[in-house]
C-alpha cells in the first residue's frame, strides 16, 4: 500500500511539472510559455515625394505591427522641442489599440555642441520639461530617445537624462526606450555616448540600431551584413537583459558615386522600394553577397558608376532568425513606408509561428 502510494505521490508530482513546463501554468519568471517577438514600426511623416508618410503601411500592417514608434519631435540644442505630431496617425493607432512611444531626436547634424541638453543644467531643465509636457499633451504610451552622435565624454551625462526621465511622475505606467548604436565594428565616436549596462539597468528597453554598417561617409557596402548583426547582438547581450534588447532592422539603402567614400550631398539614402525600381529604370540585375547575406548593384548614370547597397526581405528574414535564436523580445523596423509587401509576409512567416 504504501509502495502504491509513493508511487501515485510520485505521478502527480510528475504530471503537474509536465504541465507548467509545457503550459506554463504557474506564470512568473519561471514561465517558459513564448509568444513571438513583437513588432515595433517606427514612422515618419514623410519628408519628400520619395520619402513619403508611413501611414498608409501603418494602415496596411496594423494586425503585424504591434507598436508604433513615431519620429515626431527634436530636441534642439537650446532645449526647445520641435513638434511634428501627426493627429491622423495618432487618431488611427487608438483606434486599433495599437502603442505610440513617441520618438525624441537630436540635432545630430550638428555635431559640435549637440549635447547641450545634458551638458547645459538650465538646456537640460528646459527639454526634460518640453519632453514631459509632450508626453501629458497627447498621451502617449511611452518615449524613445535617440539621441545621436553626441561625444563619449558625455556618457554620464546621458545615463544621467534617463535615469531622470525614469524617474520623474509623468512617465509612471509608460515605457522608456533607448536607442543606440552597436558597438562592434562601429567608431566609438559613434557609440561612446551609450553606457550599455547602466542604460540596460534604467531603460525598460534598448533598441540596437543594427543597421548603417556602411553610411554616406564610408565606402560603399552593406547595410547590415549578417555576421556583423550577429556579434552587435551578442555583444549587447553582455550588458543589456536579454528581456530588453530590441533588434533594429533596416529597409533602406544607399547609392553611393561608385566604389568610394561620399558625402550626404553625393550618397543617396534611399527606401527599399526605391532601390528595387531604380535598378529597373538602369537596366541593372541586382547581385546577391553570399558573405554579406545582402542585395546590391552597380549601374552608370551620366558617364559615371554608381553603387547600391540595400535591405530586402530576403536579406531580412535571416536575422528574424537571430531574433528568434537569442529570445528577444522584439524587432524595430526603421522605417515603414520604405518596404514592399515581401517584408510583411517574411515577418508574419517567421514571427508569426510563435
């Protein structure tokens, strides 16, 4: 009697490990029950006829995307705050229940002194205060900021601004992401400024920027070739809890003046879709980097070579994969409105499993 007993005690035991392992039950830290990484899509307004708004895919995509990241505001070097709020976007992601973290730029193209807002005590007052009045204004879920190319010499300075973004009432219930730069393979001028671990520490989530491997200003190559996406991740992974890395994917290119270096004036930042039609209106086939996992091509315009380099949902969909094999909680698309429909159906394919 007791032998059968023991053994029942031993059963059930066993029958209810098995059922929080496979239905995860008891919830918690513990709970190993995993839903698919989300989708974050950051959007723009729309700045020219080539670029234009992201509604229309925001539209489109609504039961893919689950948070809209919207790049509506910069914060100036005197601490005033530049308001691009969009009241049909804003109206449209409420409808269909869908998250605004409103994104907060700097002027990142002046680099000398583009960190006033956390050098100057007063500038710094000033934005803290505009960018918690924007967030009072309209309501929003949560803030990204991504502020750019600011000097390593200010990284204190900048775990300082979020920790008191962190802190302060108005972002009470809301979430507070970060933006960086990835650190392998990138100049430290570039990622100087981002304290992996502290940020991890005080942000709810930071978002690796894991695309501008090659830029205006370098030599023409890809926008995020796998392996480099690969050891950025692993990299973040040392410092930032894995529950709070959001991998960046890209849907644009660059054309570049031939094999070389350019300059913003003579490199084209260009959507993905773009990319794909004007390789059609030159006459060229677009080649595939086996290394790279990349699409790029070359054509001549007026006597003179050209070369581009951009992202497609073939180049896309193996680093769903990266998503998936190191359990991130999910991706930030920059940005929608440059995709085609591919993108979407490789997201939903890869993601949508879980």
């Amino acid at each position: 009697m007791k032998k059968y007993m023991l053994f029942w005690v031993i059963s059930l035991m066993c029958s209810v490990f098995l059922s929080i392992l496979f239905v995860g039950g008891c919830g918690g830290e513990g709970d190993i029950t995993r839903t698919r990484p989300f989708v974050m899509a950051f959007f723009e307004n729309g700045w020219s006829e080539m670029h234009g708004s992201s509604l229309p895919s925001l539209q489109e995509n609504r039961e893919i995307i689950d948070t809209v990241s919207p790049f509506w505001f910069t914060v100036n070097m005197d601490g005033s705050i530049e308001d691009n709020h969009n009241r049909e976007a804003m109206n449209f992601a409420r409808e269909n229940n869908i998250p605004v973290i409103a994104l907060f730029n700097n002027e990142k193209d002046v680099v000398s002194g583009n960190d006033a807002m956390l050098q100057d005590p007063e500038v710094k007052e000033k934005s803290l205060e505009a960018i918690l009045e924007m967030v009072e204004k309209y309501d929003y879920d949560g803030i990204n900021i991504d502020f750019e190319i600011m000097p390593p010499e200010s990284r204190d300075l900048m775990t300082d601004y979020i920790r008191e973004l962190a802190e302060a009432p108005e972002m009470e219930g809301k979430k507070l992401d970060v933006s960086v730069f990835p650190r392998q393979g990138v100049d430290e001028e570039m990622h100087g400024v981002y304290d992996f671990s502290a940020l991890g520490e005080v942000a709810d989530r930071i978002v690796l920027m894991t695309y501008n491997e090659h830029y205006p200003a370098s030599n023409p190559g890809p926008i995020a070739s796998l392996d480099w996406v690969d050891q950025n991740i692993q990299d973040a992974l040392q410092d930032v809890p894995r529950e709070k890395l959001i991998l960046g994917i890209a849907v644009y290119g660059y054309d570049w003046p031939g094999a070389k270096a350019g300059s913003p004036e003579t490199v084209e930042y260009i959507p993905m879709t773009e990319a794909v039609e004007r390789a059609e209106r030159k006459d060229a086939e677009i080649d595939w980097d086996d290394e790279a996992r990349s699409p790029f091509y070359r054509y001549t315009d007026n006597g003179l070579q050209r070369e581009v380099w951009f992202e497609n949902a073939r180049a896309i969909e193996p680093k769903l994969d990266l998503a998936l094999e190191y359990d991130l909680p999910g991706i930030a698309i920059w940005r929608i409105g440059f995709e085609d429909e591919e993108v979407w159906d490789v997201v939903e394919s890869r993601l949508g499993s879980y």
